[in-house]
C-alpha cells in the first residue's frame, strides 16, 4: 500500500463505522419509538438524558426547516470541500487529523441517507433542554472540535517549525 492510498484507511474506516453505527441507532429508534415523533420516550437519567424520535427537517438546532431541498446538494459540496481541503491543505498523516475527517464525513454521509431517504434526519438524543440530535451530529461535533484543537494548537507551531528548518 502506497502513502497516498494509507493516509485514507483511518478516514475510510472511521466514516464507514459512523454511518454504520448511525444508520443501526436510527432503525434502532424509528422500531422502538416511530413511527410518530414524540409518542414514546425512553428515560436513560431521569430527567437529564432521554431518548425520544423527531424528525428534523432543518440544520442543526432545526435552523432553516423550509430549505430541506438544498440540504443534500450543500452537505454533498461540504463534503467534497472537506476532502479536497484534507488532500491538499492539511498535515494529513496526523492521526488526529484522520480521526476528524472520517468523524465529519462519516456523520455527513449518515444525515445525508436520513434526507434523501426520509427527507428528514431521525433526530432522538435529547440531553437537558439542549436540542435533540443523534449519532451523526455527535460525530460531526467531535470531528469539528478535534480538526480545531489541531488546527489552533498545532498547525501554526508546525509551520514555524518548517519555516525555522527551510523545508
């Protein structure tokens, strides 16, 4: 195996288990609690952690809820952004790095099957009074602060670093 070809297995695997993982936990809740949202609950720590099924036809938070039909072709763009981005611009033979694609594509690509499946995301983790959302928002989430951490903390100290070294 090439290097060009080793740096997309931790992405390749970690995105494929999200949508995985995502996708069984949405036929998980859609058997248990659907097919009409907010009928049933399941109480994980009452009255802070709960399962419940919604359907979730805007963005995060339920922002935009009258655009659903743009949703697919922008995350799709997101997603070609993200991977061109990693390809071209990134340190990306950094596990961290890999982690953070694979976590944010994988999550993508789970929503993405919610909308163009049901044309709405299977939302059912609701925590507090924060919004609900479920395991491809949790993974986005995770990648997103992870891609930052290595971003803010370590990118600009490494380019110092090549810079000090002429390479």
């Amino acid at each position: 195996m090439t290097d060009k070809q080793r740096i997309w297995v931790v992405p390749a695997t970690l995105a494929a288990t999200t949508i995985v993982l995502d996708q069984l936990s949405k036929l998980w809740i859609l058997s248990s609690l659907g097919p009409v949202p907010g009928a049933r609950t399941i109480s994980i720590v009452e009255p802070w952690v709960r399962l419940i099924y919604t359907q979730n036809t805007g963005v995060a938070f339920s922002l935009f809820r009258n655009a659903s039909n743009l949703f697919i072709p922008i995350a799709l763009l997101i997603c070609a952004g993200a991977v061109y981005y990693y390809v071209t611009q990134l340190p990306n033979r950094r596990l961290p790095v890999q982690l953070a694609l694979g976590l944010v594509l994988g999550g993508a690509v789970g929503n993405i099957i919610d909308r163009a499946r049901f044309g709405f995301v299977v939302d059912f983790v609701q925590v507090g009074s924060f919004p609900v959302f479920n395991v491809a928002d949790s993974a986005i989430t995770v990648g997103t602060a992870l891609l930052l951490v290595v971003l803010v903390f370590f990118e600009h100290h490494d380019s110092r670093s090549l810079e000090t070294h002429g390479a």
